[in-house]
C-alpha cells in the first residue's frame, strides 16, 4: 500500500513538473494583438520565449537583476512627481492661454464700440487715428484672437 502511494506521488509530481518546462511561443496576429501559447502557430512568424523560472537572475543571483520594492516604489514616486509637475505646467500654461485670449477679446470688443481711438505719444497728447488705421487695428486684433483662442 505504502509502495503504491509513493508510486502515485511520483507520478503525479512528474506530471505536475512537465508543464512548467514547456517551451512557450510568442506571436502578433494581424490585428497587433500579442499571444503566448505551447505550439507555434501555423503558417506565422513566432519566438521562443525563454524559460524565466529556471533561472530569472542569471548567474549574478535574484538580488542583482531585479531592483527591490523599495527601489521600485522610488522610481514609482518619482515618475508620479514628474507627472504631477506636466500637469500643473499645462494647467498654467492653459490658464495663462485663457487670459491672453479674454484680454484681446475686450481689447477688440473695446476697438469696435469706441467712436474714435487714440493713442498718447511722449507728451501725453492724444494722436487720433483715421477710419482706416482703426480697421487696421480691429482686422489685427481679430488676427490675434483667431491665433489664441
């Protein structure tokens, strides 16, 4: 009795050993998507994926080829950092875009409700401009608002 359960136990950690010795392929179907299987797909180009249980370090040992947690957890809180900083200087950039536009929006709306427009020169007097230097200025500053806004 004892010789045929030790048989069976034999046996059965034979069969459980042998899948993970498998050789397993790779491939990418037409769509792009990658697969992993046993047997190599017919009539498609495949690789071999190499066996990472049987030694995943190499000979430098576990410790040397895969960082720690601690250093992952850095690297991890340092790319969320970086992300954080992206983001803010978009969000700055994206405000700082908003307000130039809001600007030459009144800015033209201002052109076009004024009667006449000037400007002050060194001393302070106003010089007027003329009808066409006016619409000038308002073609401008539409120019302006379709490139910020």
């Amino acid at each position: 009795m004892f010789q045929a359960l030790l048989s069976m136990l034999c046996l059965w950690l034979m069969l459980v050993s042998v899948p993970a010795h498998a050789q397993v392929y790779k491939w990418v179907d037409e769509k792009g998507v990658t697969h992993y299987g046993e047997r190599a797909p017919q009539g498609r180009k495949s690789q071999e994926v190499k066996d990472k249980l049987a030694n995943p370090a190499g000979p430098g040992g576990a410790a040397a080829a895969q960082p720690s947690w601690q250093d992952q957890e850095s690297e991890f809180r340092g790319r969320r950092i970086q992300a954080e900083q992206a983001e803010a200087k978009k969000q700055a950039q994206d405000a700082s875009q908003r307000k130039a536009c809001i600007e030459a929006r009144d800015e033209l709306a201002q052109l076009k409700a004024a009667r006449r427009v000037y400007k002050l020169d060194d001393k302070g007097e106003r010089i007027f401009e003329s009808d066409e230097q006016r619409a000038a200025s308002i073609a401008r500053q539409e120019q302006l608002i379709a490139a910020r806004c």
